[in-house]
C-alpha cells in the first residue's frame, strides 16, 4: 500500500511539472551563482514560440546591462494572459497576438501606451525529419491517411492554422489539439503524428524536424506584441523598459531574425 501510494504521488508531481511553464533565469551574476542586493530582477513571461529567440535576447541583454536579471518563463499566449490575470509576477509579456494581449489590457494588468509589435512570424507545415511522408503542401494535410496535430483554438497558432485552412477551404480534422506549438512539435517529434502546423521559428529552432514551407498567399502573417506591467513586479519599470528597448534594437531583431522571425519594421 505504502510503495503504491508513493507511485502515485510522484505521478502527480511529474504531471504537475510538466503543465507548469518552463523559466529561466538569466543574470550577469550567474556565473558566481549569485545575485546581489543590487540586481533588479525582471519577469519576462514569452509565448513558447518565442523560447529560443528570448533565450539568447536575454543572455545578450544581461551582459550589457550588469544591473539587470532575467528570468523567462515560457507558455501559450492563451496560458500567459490566464496566469497575468489571475496574479503572475511580470514585468514585461510578449505574445503571439493580440487578441490576448487585449484580453490583459482590459484586465488593467499592462500599460496600454507600451504595447507595441515587435516581430512577425509566418506559418509553416511540420514534418519528422526528412519529411517521411512526402508532403507537400497544407492540401495533402486533408487526406485521412495522414494524422494532423494542430495548437488549441485558445492559442494564436491554433487559431491561426483554422484561418489559413478556411481561406483555403480545407477541412482538417487534428487527432489532438496542442495547449502549445511546443506540444505539437512534441507529437510530430515522437512520431505520434504525421505533420503539424506550427511557426517558420519553430522549424529553425528545432533542426531534428523537418517543415515545408507555406506560400505566402496561403499563409497568416503572426503579428508578436510586447508590453510592460501596469505595476512591475521588480518595482521598476524603467527596467522594463530597458528591456523591451533591446529588443525594438538592431541587435534585438536582429536575433529574431536569425531565429526565423520577420522584422516588426
């Protein structure tokens, strides 16, 4: 009884785990494992399709700016906006629409005067590597010999895929709606599904898939917003906007750009 009920709660704790958002902090102190009295620590909540880009972003901006920590924490935009809503610490949220940056700017939880778009993304079809099942463009995703994972509809790449495929009056049928492009790219990875839709960024941060892309007059341009919290958790939203400066930078767009996304520009 007592090795059952032990099984069972390291069960739930897993579970737990995997459904919490990925953080990562980022600071000029980390190699001394430390950071001081001094360091003003930001909280950067980032739709998940932006966990590379802001990795690196995050690691550049810390060692200019020496005063200044990050720490990341990554999940749908849709997930974000319930998690700002209900009392998340932030300092600044990037989404990947604005639908739900709207959804915290009528919550009082951002200030409206900062929002603003900071990069583009596009759409592209997801494949395991070396595109085992010859696909070649979102009409073969309608054949039921393929299985089709696509985002939830809450989250913007979800949403995004429904629009695309109605402009082209498809009808796909998902085997699983995703809370995350990390879930769908987890799906087409395993082998669990044939292809996916998720974001040009994606394919390039994930070199053990394939994807292929989608012509522009078939594809949705993703617009990315960025803004600063009404009250900042650091307490210091000149901080804040430091950051999101470094990312409306050259050198901030210019590792979206390397990461796959489009210039806000």
């Amino acid at each position: 009884m007592n090795r059952s009920r032990t099984t069972i709660v390291a069960l739930l704790i897993v579970f737990v785990v995997l459904l919490a958002p990925v953080a990562v902090l980022f600071s000029p102190q980390m190699s001394n494992n430390s950071v001081t009295e001094d360091t003003i620590e930001l909280n950067v909540l980032a739709t998940a399709s932006l966990s590379n880009a802001f990795s690196t972003a995050a690691e550049s901006f810390s060692r200019t700016n020496t005063n200044i920590s990050v720490r990341l924490s990554f999940a749908g935009s849709s997930a974000l906006a319930s998690q700002i809503l209900a009392g998340a610490p932030m300092d600044v949220v990037a989404m990947a629409d604005n639908t739900n940056m709207e959804k915290v700017r009528a919550g009082n939880a951002i200030d409206a005067t900062s929002v603003k778009t900071f990069a583009r993304n596009r759409l592209a079809i997801i494949t395991a590597q070396g595109n085992p099942r010859s696909i070649a463009s979102i009409r073969d995703l309608a054949s039921p010999r393929l299985t089709v994972v696509l985002c939830d509809t809450s989250q913007p790449c979800g949403r995004y895929a429904d629009q695309m495929f109605e402009r082209a009056g498809l009808i796909i049928t998902p085997a699983s709606r995703e809370n995350s492009v990390t879930g769908v790219i987890s799906r087409v990875r395993t082998g669990e599904a044939d292809a996916g839709i998720a974001y040009i960024s994606d394919a390039v941060a994930n070199t053990d898939i394939s994807a292929v892309s989608i012509p522009d007059a078939d594809n949705v341009l993703a617009e990315y917003p960025i803004a600063i919290a009404t009250q900042p958790s650091s307490g210091n939203a000149s901080a804040a906007q430091t950051f999101v400066n470094f990312i409306m930078s050259p050198e901030g767009q210019t590792i979206l750009k390397n990461a796959g996304f489009i210039s806000a520009s």
